[in-house]
C-alpha cells in the first residue's frame, strides 16, 4: 500500500532513546540518591576504610548499571521498570484474592475467580495479536517515514480491537443466555458483567502495546498491573462499607469498572504523549496488513497460554484438588523467574524490529546478544534464590505446601534452559518469521500434552513439572534452531558467536 503524506512529521528514524522516558530518568536519580544518603550516613558514622572502598564500588557498580543513556543502559532501566511492576502488581493481586476471598466466602469466590478466569484469557486473544504487532508495526512505519500509515494505526488499531470485541462479547453475551437453562444461577448475571468487561480489557492490551512500542513502559503496564488491582480492591472495601452484600456480581461490577476506569485513564494520558510526539496529519489504514501481521502472532502467544496451563489442567484431572494447590503454589513461587524474562521481552521487541528495518544487523546482533544475557543471568540467580528460599517460601502458603519444595527443583530447569536463548520468540515475530515461531509453540504444546497425559497419572505434580520443563527444553532447541537458521544470529547466552 502506497501511501502520499501531504503533511505532518512522525518520530523520527533513529529517535534519541532518552526523548520518551519520561520517569525513567527519575528512576536513576532516586537510584543515585539513594547511594549518596547511605554513603553520607556511613560516612557520618566514620566507616572503616575497607567499607568505604566497598560501598565506593558498589555506587560506580550501581551508577554503571542504572546510569547512561546508551542502548544497553536504557534497555536495563526499562526491564528493571517492567520487572518491578510485574512484582507489585503479583502482591496486590495476591492480597486482592486473600481479601475477596475472606470478604466473599467460598461460594461466591469461586464463581467470581471463575468468571475473572474467563475474561483474562479470552481478553488476551481478542485483541487478535495487535497489542504485540503494535511494537512490529510502529517501528517499522516510523523509520520508514510512513507518517499517515503511523497516525492511522495509533488511531484506528483501537478502535478496530473495540469494535471487534464489542461485537464478539455481545455474541458471547448470547451464548450465556442461549446456555442459561444448563448454567448455575449464580454465575448467570457475572458472566454478562464479563461480558461487558471484555471491550475495555482488549482495549488496554492495545495501548499496553502501543505505549510500549514507544518505551513508555510505565503508561503501558501501570493501568492495567498496579491501577486495575487497587481499583477492585478499594471499589469492593467501599461496597461493603456501604453495607452491600459482597457476592460474585458485586465484586465483578467493582472488577469491571476498574477495567474500564483504567482502560479510560490510560487513553487520555496516551492521546496526550502521541500528540506531543506525532504532528497532525492525514491518516491511512490498512487493516488487512495489521492482520496478516497480527494473526500469526496471535497463535504464538495463544499457545504460549495454552502451553502454560496444560500442567495444572491435566494434573487436575488425575489427581486431588489438594495435589493440584500444592503445584500450583510452586509454579506460583517461581513466577518471579518468568517475570524476568517477561521485562526484557517487552523492552526489546520494537528495537528489534527497528533495526531490522534500518538494515543494521551488527547493531541488531549486539542487541540480541544483550537481552540474552541480561535473561539469563538474572534468571539463574533469581532461580538460585527461589530454591534457596522454596522451603519458607512455600511455607507461607500453609505447612502442607511445603511438600512440593522437591518439584520446585524439576520446575526450575525447564525456565533456566528457556532463559538460556533470551526473548528470541519476539525476535523472530518482530522480523517477520512469525509463522514458524507459532509451529515452534506448537509442537512444544502438543509434547507438553503428551508428556503430560503419560507422566501425571503415575507421577502427579513431579510428572507435570517434569513434561513441562522437558517441553520448554524441546521448544528452546527448536527456536535456537530456527534463529540460526532463519538469521543466522548465535543466539545462546554462552558460548562461541
């Protein structure tokens, strides 16, 4: 599609990578005064000179890490963003389930975990990949000078994704009520709520897309991991200090108009940074593109969910409710290894396909080679610490969970051997291979299924945890694989490049 630009200046090819932190920076500083108030109290205090020398190393260590403006230095605070986020936002969650569930009893917990369950997966799917292309496309129309194409996707990207979700969530709507007569009573009027949750929670994956695509990782996440989950907290302490009863529907209206609020929220802030950065102009559209690049990518992160829920599903069809809570508070345990490599996936992804568009393969193979690494090898420690800690940790979720440390072990070497290639699924999107990293999630489901099936009716959760590492172990090879063949990049965090 050609495409004639009359007027207007997008963001330039090679924007500064300072321009749009906004916050960041802010990030480095408090880093930096943090150092300069504990090195002024231990000064204070006349440390000896061996501790002044270390502490002196530690804040050029800290400076060297968290300060520059350089691509490497930029991309560790945007992870280090992303990373401390996703922590938070796991807290309040986790604090949110302990309250609702004390709040709401059993019964009506249940009903509402199950219908929150329902929106967060087909909520992730229904913006039919266009949160994950946004960081393909973007890069791609600015460096190229597609200006209208730019203002186009940043404007009608949304409102096809709530159009679209509008549409399906009305048919959804249907099918509940066709469904009413087989479903419970009480889960009949949260399933429309949910219903009417879905635009909102579609729309703010795309500006979550669209935000990150211009490293605004805060507007990006903020709305949709920290506001969202204060918001349903604070809205059901406030229904019930009106006295209402806090059932399954009153908690999904709260849940509900939290998405929206967000959603909302971050549209007005959104609209205002584009404007600031892109200059009026005409716009075009190619909706047909945006799916032929969105679609594919859709099936990579439809079988990334399917590939992470097939342990506990299969598990909960051959074994007790109780060994099922066992496991799953291990893979809950070790999430905090998987957030890593979510950080730098979606610090990376528009980078890659910015240089890719520029033509610069040494500089996109130097990039590659950073993310790889600064996946690995926090991970490792973050999993080192994990199973250091599994014992305690499991701990607090009751004495009997404690039985499930030895899984932990099984657990962890699939995410290590995973983190060994880094964020190279979106590498391979980004660049235009987006359908043989979808054959690639696919065959490792369908191995996870199958090992799944053979090893949990003998095994239980050492077997589910066992199937899953040795898929994730399968899928690492194949797109180690497939990276060397496809781009001819090394793409391992050791070894020869």
């Amino acid at each position: 599609m050609t495409t004639t630009v009359s007027s207007g200046r997008a963001c330039p090819a090679q924007p500064n990578l300072n321009e749009s932190l906004l916050g960041d920076e802010d990030c480095r500083i408090c880093a930096e005064l943090f150092w300069n108030f504990h090195v002024a109290v231990m000064d204070a205090q006349s440390a000896p000179a061996w501790a002044s020398g270390l502490i002196a190393r530690l804040r050029a260590r800290s400076r060297g890490l968290l300060g520059g403006s350089n691509e490497a230095s930029v991309t560790r605070r945007l992870a280090g963003i992303i990373f401390i986020i996703r922590v938070v936002s796991a807290a309040l969650a986790y604090l949110s389930q302990i309250l609702l569930a004390r709040w709401m009893g059993g019964s009506e917990y249940g009903i509402y975990v199950y219908v929150w369950t329902w929106v967060l997966l087909l909520g992730s799917m229904m913006d039919f990949g266009i949160s994950a292309s946004a960081q393909k496309i973007i890069p791609e129309y600015r460096t190229r000078g597609e200006h209208a194409l730019l203002r186009g996707f940043l404007f009608g990207s949304r409102w096809m994704t709530l159009a679209v979700s509008a549409v399906v969530s009305a048919l959804l709507a249907g099918v509940v009520k066709l469904l009413s007569p087989w479903i419970n009573a009480g889960e009949i009027v949260p399933l429309y709520i949910g219903c009417l949750t879905l635009p909102a929670f579609v729309v703010a994956n795309t500006q979550d897309g669209i935000a990150r695509s211009h490293d605004w990782m805060r507007l990006g996440l903020m709305p949709q991991f920290v506001v969202r989950q204060v918001l349903i907290i604070g809205l059901t302490a406030g229904a019930l200090a009106l006295g209402l009863r806090l059932g399954a529907t009153v908690a999904m209206l709260a849940s509900a108009g939290a998405v929206w609020i967000a959603m909302v929220g971050q549209m007005i802030v959104l609209n205002r940074r584009l404007a600031g950065h892109i200059e009026p102009g005409s716009r075009a559209y190619d909706f047909r593109g945006w799916l032929a690049i969105s679609l594919p990518i859709l099936l990579v992160e439809s079988f990334y969910l399917l590939l992470s829920y097939t342990d506990v599903l299969v598990l909960q069809q051959f074994r007790s409710s109780e060994q099922v809570g066992v496991y799953f508070a291990v893979v809950k345990t070790l999430a905090l290894v998987s957030f890593i490599h979510y950080a730098m996936s979606a610090t990376t992804a528009h980078r890659f396909a910015e240089y890719h568009a520029l033509g610069d393969k040494p500089r996109l193979s130097a990039y590659v080679a950073h993310a790889i690494k600064w996946t690995f090898w926090p991970s490792l420690a973050a999993t080192i610490l994990l199973l250091a800690l599994g014992k305690p940790l499991l701990w607090l979720f009751g004495a009997q969970f404690v039985a499930g440390y030895d899984i932990m072990f099984i657990a962890a070497i699939g995410l290590v051997v995973r983190s060994a290639i880094g964020p190279v699924e979106r590498l391979l999107n980004m660049l235009g291979h987006q359908h043989i990293c979808a054959l690639a999630y696919a065959l490792a489901f369908v191995m996870n299924v199958v090992l799944c099936v053979i090893l949990v009716p003998r095994f239980g959760g050492h077997g589910a945890a066992a199937a899953t590492s040795i898929s994730l172990a399968f899928e690492t090879v194949l797109l180690f694989w497939i990276v060397r063949q496809r781009l001819g990049l090394h793409v391992l965090a050791f070894g020869k490049r």
